[in-house]
C-alpha cells in the first residue's frame, strides 16, 4: 500500500488509468443508457417511468460508495498518515455529493407518477437526503481546514468515519422501517427484477462505476498540482525574501 | 473601519435572526399540515373522525372495486382491511402503481355519507419488476418465466 505513498509513483498510474476509466466508462453508460431508455421493455404496473431506474440506481450507488470512499481514505490517513489518503478522501466528495443529488431528483421525479408524491419523509429518502447534507458539510470542514494552511486534514477524516454510520443505516432503512420506499430488488439471494431490467441496470452500474473512478483520479491529480503549484511559489517567495 | 466591521455584524445578525424566525414559521406551518392522522378501515367504522379533520386512510384496494364515475375523471374503489371495508372517491391523477389488491395510503376526509373523500393517493410499489409483456401471467407462470429469464 505504501507504494503509493509516493505521490510521483501515483501520478504515474493515473496519467494513464484515468483516461482509461473515463473513456471505458463513458462508453459503457452510454450504451447502457441506450439499452435501457430505448431498448428495454416497460414495466407492467410503471410503464415507461421505469426507465429512470438505470440512472437513478447507479447514482445512488455511488452516492454511498463516495462516502464509503471517504471513510476508507479517512481510516487510511488516521491510522497510517498516508499521504495520499486526505487527497483521496477529497477527491471522492464532489462525485459523490454530484450522484446523491441525482438519485434524489430522480427519484423524486419518478415518485409523482408512481407512488403519487414528490416527496415523503420515509426511512430511506430521509436518509439519502442526511447523506447530501453529510457531503455538503464535509466539504466545508475539509476547506476550511484547508484555509488553516494544510495543518488538519485530521477533523475531515473523524468526520468521515463518523458520517459513515449512515451507510448502513441508509441500506437497511427499507427493512427496518418498510414504510413507502420498496425493499431492494437485487440482493446476494437473487433478483425480484426480471433479466430484461436487471442486465442494463447492472451494465449501467459498472459504466458509471468506471466514470466515478475516472473523475477521483482527475481530481486526485488536479489537487496534487495544485499542491504542487503551490509548494513552489512558497519556495520562490523564500528565496525572494532571503 | 471599525464601524463598518459593526454594521456588518449587524447585519449579518439580522440575517441570521430572519432565517431563524422564517425556519420557526414553515416548521409550525408544516406541523400543523402534518397533523394528519392515521386510521385503518377498521378504526374508521368504528370511530369515523369528523368531516373537518385531514385523516390519511391506509389499507388495501379491494380485488375488482376500483370504477370510474360518470363525470370521467373521478374514481370509486374500497379500502379494506381483514375487519372493515370503506368505500372512497377521489378525483384527478391515480398513481400508476395503484392497482386492485394492493396498499394505498388515501390523504382526505370523510364525507357526510361515510364514503372517505380523497384528496392524495399514495401507492407503493413492491421489489418485483416485470415487463409489460408478462402482466397477464398467474403468479406461478410469472415466477417461471422469472427464473428463466435470470
């Protein structure tokens, strides 16, 4: 693992593997996407509304994988002070604030037509909606403690362990309190979701996996430059002044 | 400087006390929506609250109830329970997982003639997703034609 401690080693894979995961990725949804909305048959009591399921079910994937990110990166850096564990955690809350909103939305706009509501306080809207607070407030800590000249990347990591109680709470919210919001239909038993669902959904799921990746890394790089960057005008001012 | 300084807390503490105040309104504005209450067929024969009060009725579409009335956009159906059955209309836009045989949650009050009036249906949808092309299968040909599909 510490193999990747050296930032110069890391850029040196992701040159290459971010494109790479981009690319791939962006192909893959498409395709997916293409499948699903065009393709793909109606459902027997939604219809056409359905088909907000291939967008809205990746997104909330990897709105929950973002945090899972997060708290990996957070435990990363607490317990071995990796250095590219804070840049990591960093990179990941964006996407994953960006996929949260988009599962809310979509799934707010498949509601109205479905169940007959925008919106409603049940167990599992009401914790993916705590999750887009949690990003939000995440990412304000993260960029003040920033603003303190880099000395605590300590606080943002507590917080991401902590905030990560809520993953789980949000998975079993449709069990514990099975109120409007239905249980999940792809489970480690099987799929209440027919075959003709279930591939372009699954498909969908891995292509914008590999477009989240892509877009951690990019950042991952940016932030490294911008250290960087900022590392030699430091210096350069030290000089002038000496 | 220092004036400036104290205007801007000033009003950036006005700011936050109208935020403050405005939070306060909607929560009690929302609250007093919210005090809608809950009742199964069974409580409400037994107890049928007052025509003004906003109850939410929750139960099951009865199997072969749901009719359109004469005006064309209203419908009537039942809500049962295993105790009570209660007859409801409501009018405008069903939600497409409203069908016969399964839950809904009706938003509304009763009406003088112990029919439940709704303003707001909500379904629920279960974990199963099947095509539309298999909407006529029994449970058992559906399950079948599931685990070929898988």
């Amino acid at each position: 693992m510490h193999g990747f401690a050296n930032p110069a080693r890391f850029l040196r894979i992701a040159r290459w593997l971010m494109p790479l995961c981009l690319g791939v990725g962006i192909v893959i949804a498409l395709a997916a996407l293409v499948w699903g909305l065009f393709l793909a048959p109606a459902e027997r009591l939604q219809g056409e509304t359905v088909r907000i399921v291939y967008l809205h079910v990746p997104a909330a994937w990897l709105g929950m994988a973002g945090w899972s990110g997060i708290a990996i990166a957070s435990f990363t850096e607490l317990v071995w002070r990796h250095p590219l564990a804070g840049i990591a955690a960093r990179a990941c809350a964006v996407p994953g604030a960006v996929f949260t909103a988009v599962c809310l939305v979509t799934g707010s706009l498949w509601g109205r037509p479905a169940w007959g509501t925008w919106w409603v306080w049940d167990g599992r809207l009401t914790s993916m909606l705590v999750l887009l607070f949690l990003y939000f407030g995440w990412m304000a800590l993260s960029q003040a403690s920033e603003a303190s000249d880099g000395a605590g990347t300590r606080a943002p990591a507590i917080f991401g362990l902590v905030g990560a109680v809520n993953i789980p709470i949000i998975h079993y919210s449709v069990i514990w309190w099975n109120s409007q919001h239905q249980p999940p239909s792809i489970t480690t038993g099987g799929s209440a979701m027919s075959g003709a669902f279930l591939w372009p959904l699954l498909i969908a799921m891995s292509g914008f996996t590999l477009i989240f990746a892509g877009v951690v890394l990019a950042r991952m790089r940016a932030i490294l430059a911008h250290q960087q960057a900022e590392a030699r005008l430091r210096r350069k001012a030290l000089a002038q002044a000496g | 400087m220092a004036i400036k300084a104290k205007h801007q807390r000033l009003v950036l503490l006005a700011v936050a006390m109208v935020v403050l105040i405005g939070a306060a309104i909607l929560a009690i504005w929302a609250l007093r929506n919210q005090a809608s209450y809950f009742y199964v067929p069974r409580e409400i024969v037994a107890s049928p609250p007052e025509a003004s009060r906003a109850v939410r009725l929750g139960g099951m579409v009865e199997q072969g109830s749901i009719r359109t009335l004469p005006d064309g956009v209203s419908i009537a159906f039942v809500v049962e329970d295993k105790e009570a059955r209660v007859p409801v209309t409501f009018r405008g836009i069903v939600p497409s997982l409203f069908v016969e045989g399964s839950g809904v949650v009706a938003e509304g009050h009763m009406g003088s003639d112990g029919t439940f009036v709704a303003d707001n249906l909500l379904a629920k949808h279960d974990e199963n997703y099947v095509p539309r092309e298999m909407k006529d299968m029994t449970g058992e040909e559906l399950q079948q034609a599931m685990a070929k599909g898988k």
